[in-house]
C-alpha cells in the first residue's frame, strides 16, 4: 500500500518573537448549538478573558480554584519568557529565590512554562529540561548539542528518552538556563511550552515517511502543530493557561505506534468523498484518580482543518475546563459534563465559519493489523535505504551516548535520529551496503542493541526517585533488575510489554502494558514499610486496545521476580528455563 501525499502550506515563519502575539477571539453573535438540558446556559460563559495579549482567570471565577491556578494569577508564567524574565531569575542565588514565595514559586511552578523542573527534592538547584520535538524526529547536531549541555554536569548531567517521542536532559542549573536556551534555539530546538497546563509534544509515526505501508506522513501535521502550540517557538499565550496538560498525536500507520487511546487529541486517517482527513478521538487520559480512553468526537477534519479544529478544541477546554480540584481537569471531565454532543457543540462554535463535518465511515487503519516491531534491520519504502532500530534500556541516554548517536547517524545515515514513545531510538535512511559495518559499532554491541533479549524489548520506565520528587520508588535501575533476573528463570516466545511508574501519575504508562508496576509503600511480611509496586495485567495498544486492571496491589519490589515468573507462566506460556532444558536433552 501507497502512503497518502497530502500537500499544504506551512504557517510563516515569524521573523522575530517581538512580533504581534497571535490573536483568539470569539465570534461576535454566534447562535448556540443544542446541548444536554441540564447543561445551564451560564456554564457556558468563558472563564478566562484576554488582558494585555494573556489570557487569564475571570475575577467571577477565581473562588475555589486550585494552589497551580493560584500561582497562575499571582503572576502570568509565560513572561518569563516571552517578556524575558527569566533573565533576571537567573541571576539570583537558590537562597535569594527561597526568600520570597514569589520567586521560589517561579522556579517550583512557572518555569515549567520553559519545560525546566526543578528537583527540588532529590537535586536541590538543578533541573531537568523537557524539548519539544514533534514526531520524535532529531538530529545529530541536536544531539551533540544536548550532549555538551549535560556533559559539563558530570554524574548529575543525563538524558531521557521519553514516553512521547521526547528528549528530556537532567542536571541543568539555572544561571546557564539563558545560555541553554539560545543554544537550543541555534539547532532548531526549544523547551517552551512544554510542562504545566501546556500542549505536551505532538507524537507521530516514527517510521514516518519511510515505512513502505504507511497511511500518510505525519510530520507536516505534527510540525503544524508544534509551531502552532508555541507560535514558532516565540510563544503562543492563547493556548497555555489550560485547567491541566493536554496531549495530542497524529496516526499515520496501520501498528498505531502512536498511541491514540491516551491522548486527549488524536487524529485517525479517515477518507470522506473522495476527500483525505482525519476523524477525531477525544479525552484520553491517565491520572491518579481516573484513567479513560478516548472516546470518538463524532467529527471528520480535512488535511486543512488539522490546526483549525485543534485550536478550536483547546479553547473551548481553556474556556469552560474546571479549574477546582486538580485531580477533575483533563479534558475529558468537561466532556462528561457536557455530554460528547454539548462538547462538540462548543468546538462547533470556535471553528472558523462554526462548521464540523460528522465523522467519516471510510477510515483507513487497518482494525486487524498485526502490530510490527520496529527494532532491528527493516527495508525503508526507499529502494536501496533501510532503517535500524535501536532498544535503549529504559530510555536512559548519557552524554557519550548522544554524542556517538550523532556520529553514526551522520555516518550511516542522513543525521537523522526518530525517537519512539516505547524509550527507543531509530536511525534511518541507511544505505544497503553501510547496514554491515553499522551493525558492528562497538555502541551497537555494548549498549544499544537492535536484538535485544525478548523481554527487554517492551521494557519502559519513567523517571523513579533517583530525580523525580513525586516517585515513590526507584524505577529504571530497578525494572532492568527485575527484568535480568526474571529472563534467567524463564523463558518465552514473543514479546510482553512491562512498564514501570513511580507514582500514580502514571508516566510510566503502567495501564496500557501487559504486565504494569505502579510504585507504592506497602509492608513486608514482617510488618516492615518497604517500597512496593501495584501490579496491573492485561494492557492492550493497537486497534483493539484495552486498559489494564489491578492484579495485585502492594507487593514489596523483593517480591516483584517470583510473581513476575507466575504472571508470564500462566498468562503468557512462558516456561521454566530448567525445563526448557529437559527438553532440550
């Protein structure tokens, strides 16, 4: 099958981020669509208003609101960087900023307007960065960049990769933050926008463009996207004073590598008259309190109304989202209030003429596709060209691994990097004749290995408490562990994803594996509080993907390898390695 070529003008370029901000305003007049009747008309009211090119809280609004929405009207997160405050806060020593509530909530809170977390907790005065990076697709000069950023941090200098297709670098102090940020911008890179109640980074198709069965490409979308989201990296005010975060991805293969159940956007390839375009699933989401899949928005969008209807989609949520109780502001509970029909009335009517097109039959994923793994030596839709991906133990990049990624793309390939939402990395656009050599790179053969062992495969981690304050337990060191020793014990024939979270947050994405471990304390059998995990069984991805349930909760991690080899006997026809020898003999 052909991929679809879909052509459409980019957005210009903005010559300077001093330029006008980008402008939202309502229609003046519009007509209200029907909706449910116990939705009151008054609940439709904006809750935010424009004030100085911002957007910010109503005064009628601001009672019962939540601490982060708090520190939002204290003082407008954005200007640190858009009016370049961030400048000044760099100069102050951590003890200067811990003096008033004003600047330690700047480097807690608003930062993360410039993707900065402080860890506060594990690393006083340093920071992880979190980048935009649509579609996960980098470069070597990206690469050697952020390696000469957390080369000089020494131990406490890393990189991640992240569950959405994303760079993430550790160790960052805040006098070189400025620095770092015009460096970033020098390689086409930026972190704005990209933590808090912000658009997190649009995830496509890895393979995009070079997958002989692909739908479509998806990194025009996700590039529109992305300089929509930040305005060209200049910032986009309309869109970052959200009630929380918001994910969006773009599905461009049959594998649906991307994702789309847990995303609070997801655009699916859809044909409607002879027309290409996407129909719409809405509302995914994991939190500590509720996990959802998406749900269809009943709406169809041509290739030119991508940007259009994801505008159109977040305002109507920055306008009427709860802004109480942190844990009910995901999107999808302003759509349980409003009912699918009322929600996608209010999209309706930020549209630019108030029209939606219902969703199109014609979809064009294939529902029984058998999911492929994009690990190893694949033939690229370019004839002569492969593609070799790259399992990177869960995600964790030092500063010499960036650096040699770098050169063997430049070596090999095109110096082009793709990053997976699975922690992984793919080099593409290799020659035929350079695969050999490549396969033989010392780095291939000590760290990143294209064959790994089977269970290591699906392997993913999030941060854990070795950097992340809100971890309950350690994560990454801990699931290799777990997983070493579970491979010595027993053996199986395909592939089981098992994923690793810290904390309820879920950014592990324990839901959505076959085998999950959310972190916990729990007692031993001695009474002892020990770290522990919840364990979840029976995540689902692709076309037919379910979320996980609980399958047992608190057991302490010494307890983790034992249970683990009974899940994977009775579940997933695994076999003792001791009798797989008997047989064997």
């Amino acid at each position: 099958m052909s991929s679809l070529s879909v052509r459409f003008l980019s957005p210009p370029l903005l010559q300077s981020c001093s330029s006008s901000r980008p402008k939202t305003r309502l229609f003046a007049g519009q007509t209200m669509a029907p909706m449910k009747e116990e939705v009151d008309a008054g609940r439709l009211e904006p809750k935010v208003e424009e004030i100085d090119g911002y957007w910010v809280l109503k005064e009628k609004f601001r009672q019962g609101v939540n601490p982060q929405e708090k520190v939002k009207l204290e003082k407008e997160p954005m200007k640190l960087f858009m009016e370049n405050g961030i400048e000044e806060l760099a100069k102050l020593s951590m003890e200067e900023i811990d003096k008033s509530k004003l600047t330690k909530d700047d480097i807690d809170v608003r930062l993360k307007w410039l993707g900065l977390f402080h860890r506060r907790k594990h690393q006083y005065g340093r920071f992880m960065m979190r980048l935009k990076l649509p579609n996960g697709v980098t470069t070597s000069a990206h690469a050697r960049y952020l390696a000469s950023v957390i080369k000089k941090y020494g131990k406490d200098g890393c990189g991640d990769v992240t569950t959405r297709q994303n760079w993430q670098i550790r160790g960052v102090v805040l006098p070189d933050v400025p620095e770092i940020l015009e460096g970033l911008a020098q390689v086409g890179l930026t972190s704005l926008q990209s933590g808090m109640d912000n658009v997190r980074n649009p995830v496509g198709n890895p393979l995009a463009g070079i997958d002989p069965y692909e739908i479509v490409d998806t990194r025009p979308y996700t590039n529109l996207l992305s300089q929509f989201i930040t305005a060209n990296s200049c910032g986009n005010p309309t869109i970052s004073n959200l009630p929380r975060k918001w994910n969006v991805c773009v599905v461009g293969s049959h594998d649906l590598y991307e994702h789309p159940h847990i995303n609070d956007l997801a655009y699916m390839p859809a044909m409607k008259d002879g027309r290409f375009g996407f129909n719409l699933l809405v509302g995914g989401l994991f939190s500590p309190k509720r996990c959802a899949e998406a749900v269809p928005l009943d709406a169809w969008v041509s290739a030119d109304d991508v940007i259009p209807v994801c505008k159109a989609i977040l305002e109507a949520y920055r306008d009427l989202g709860a802004r109480g109780n942190r844990q009910k502001t995901r999107m999808m509970w302003l759509i349980d209030e409003l009912g699918i029909e009322g929600f996608r009335s209010e999209v309706m009517k930020r549209m630019p003429h108030q029209e939606l097109e219902r969703a199109s039959s014609e979809e064009l994923v294939e529902k029984q596709w058998e999911r492929r793994d994009y690990l190893g030596v694949h033939p690229q839709k370019q004839e002569g060209l492969s593609y070799v991906g790259l399992h990177i133990p869960v995600g964790r990049v030092q500063a010499e691994d960036m650096e040699e990624l770098g050169r063997l793309a430049d070596r090999y390939g095109s110096g082009e990097l793709r990053l997976t939402v699975e922690q992984n990395i793919i080099i593409p656009n290799i020659e035929n004749a350079k695969v050999e050599a490549l396969l033989k790179e010392p780095l291939l053969k000590d760290r990143f290995s294209p064959e790994p062992p089977i269970l290591m495969k699906g392997l993913v981690a999030c941060t854990g408490n070795q950097f992340c304050g809100q971890a309950i337990i350690e994560t990454k060191a801990r699931a290799l562990k777990v997983t070493e020793e579970v491979q010595r014990l027993v053996s199986v024939k395909r592939a089981v994803r098992m994923h690793w979270t810290g904390c309820p947050n879920t950014c592990g994405q324990v839901q959505v594996a076959d085998i999950g471990f959310m972190g916990c304390m729990t007692r031993d059998e001695n009474g002892k509080v020990v770290e522990g995990a919840d364990v979840f069984l029976g995540g689902r991805i692709g076309s037919d993907s379910h979320l996980g349930d609980v399958y047992k909760k608190g057991v302490p991690c010494k307890d983790l390898v034992p249970l683990v080899v009974d899940i994977l006997i009775k579940h997933f026809g695994a076999v003792p390695r001791e009798r797989e020898e008997e047989v064997d003999d």
